[in-house]
C-alpha cells in the first residue's frame, strides 16, 4: 500500500514500478516477444491505481514498456557479452562417485583435526559452512571413514551417488555478476537438480545426482561451445566492420 503522503507517480514511472515485479514480463519485453499494445491495456487498472491520478494514457504506458525495454535489451546484450567472455575461456570438469554428508555444526568444530586427517585420503573434498550445519563433499568409497567421525545424532543428511560438474574460469567471474544464474537455468530448463553449488575463488561447482551428471555435462559443455562460436562470430563482425 503507498504511504497516504506519497507524491503521484507518473506514467513511466508506475509502468517501471508494475513490471519490476512480474519477471516473466521482463523476460518478454528482454527477448522482444510483446504486444505493447496489448500489455498496455493489460496493466492499466494497475498502474492506474499507483499514480493516484483519474485516469492515464494508455499511449503513455505504451511508449513507457517500449523504452523500457529498450533498456533491458541493451542490458542483456552487455551482459550476455561479459558471461560469454567468462564461459568460452572455462574449462568443465567431471568427478563421479561423490556423497555428501550434512552435520550439526557444533560437531565439527570439536573434530577439525579429525576431518582434515582424511583429505590425503580423498580424491575429492570439500567443506562448506551453513548458519547452523556445515556440510561435506567426498569420495562415496570414504563416506563410512567420514561418517565415523560423527554420532548418529550429528549427521542431519547424506546424499549418495552424487557428482561435481566443476567449471574452472578465469579471473574475470569474480567481476562478472550472473554467470551461476545463467548456468543454472539451463540446468533448471532440463530438470537437473542442483544438490548444492558451492563457489571456491575461480571455481564453481554444480553437484548433482549421478543419474543427471551426464545430461548436466552435456548441456555445460554444449553451452561453452556455443558462446566460443558466439564470441568469434562477434569477432568477425567486428573486423568486417572496420575494414
């Protein structure tokens, strides 16, 4: 509900503000798929009922989704450019046969010394810390060693026959923002359900059920390839236009 004292909003200004939260809006506008028409009228009694005002041009809101997505356009392209930039320069690994073991925090803390005692044990690891559990990645075939390490009442979960879809990436994705959302949706289109993604400086890592690790791979590994063709079609262009 708007503040009694709050100023009228203008016409663009209500359009921005009705669709900032409808993202399948965005996403259509984003993609060039909308009759402004159409959603204008579709949004009056919305955006109407935000501007205190009698009545608005539903012109007025046409104009406004247009030049707003004018702005998402050109957002995507930028941002589609830099994630491309960051993706086909990535590397795409493949460990199978993991598990994950998820305990209460207070139990780990008293056996530090115990859990790294089994790394040079392990062809892979990983320990990552919630606000009340922290969980561990291993091989399955050490999962009783880990296990061990913690009484039954310790333990919360454990997910077995996992794998690690590990994207290795230059520097630059510390400063690019989207990449995992990006990825992730891809994964999501297919369903592909993420166990955990953890993100250890450069490296980010998709854990997922062994069942779905080579469809993941192949969607990854399908998606760098097409950004690579993208980035070199880019760059083609760009030189045909400076010739």
């Amino acid at each position: 509900m708007e503040p009694a004292d709050a100023q009228p909003l203008t016409a663009a200004e209500a359009t921005r503000k009705v669709v900032s939260g409808r993202p399948s809006i965005i996403d259509a506008l984003r993609e060039e798929i909308v009759n402004y028409t159409a959603l204008a009228e579709r949004l009056y009694p919305e955006i109407l009922a935000i501007t205190r005002k009698e009545k608005v041009n539903v012109e007025a809101i046409k104009m406004a989704l247009m030049r707003y997505a004018d702005t998402l356009q050109a957002e995507k392209k930028i941002l589609e450019q830099n994630i491309a930039g960051v993706l086909a320069r990535s590397v795409l690994e493949l460990k199978n046969n993991l598990a994950s073991i998820t305990v209460k925090q207070g139990s780990v803390f008293s056996k530090v010394r115990e859990i790294f005692n089994q790394i040079p044990k392990l062809r892979f690891f990983q320990l990552s810390q919630g606000t009340t559990t922290f969980t561990i990645i291993a091989d399955q075939s050490n999962l009783r060693d880990v296990s061990q390490l913690f009484a039954s009442e310790e333990i919360i979960t454990v997910c077995e026959d996992q794998s690690a879809l590990i994207l290795v990436s230059p520097l630059d994705i510390l400063q690019v923002s989207g990449i995992i959302a990006y990825l992730s949706a891809d994964l999501a289109r297919e369903e592909v359900n993420i166990t955990q993604i953890i993100s250890c400086h450069t490296d980010t890592i998709f854990l997922v059920s062994r069942k779905d690790a080579m469809k993941a791979y192949k969607i990854l590994e399908e998606k760098i390839f097409l950004l690579k063709g993208f980035l070199k079609g880019e760059a083609r262009k760009k030189e045909t236009s400076e010739k």
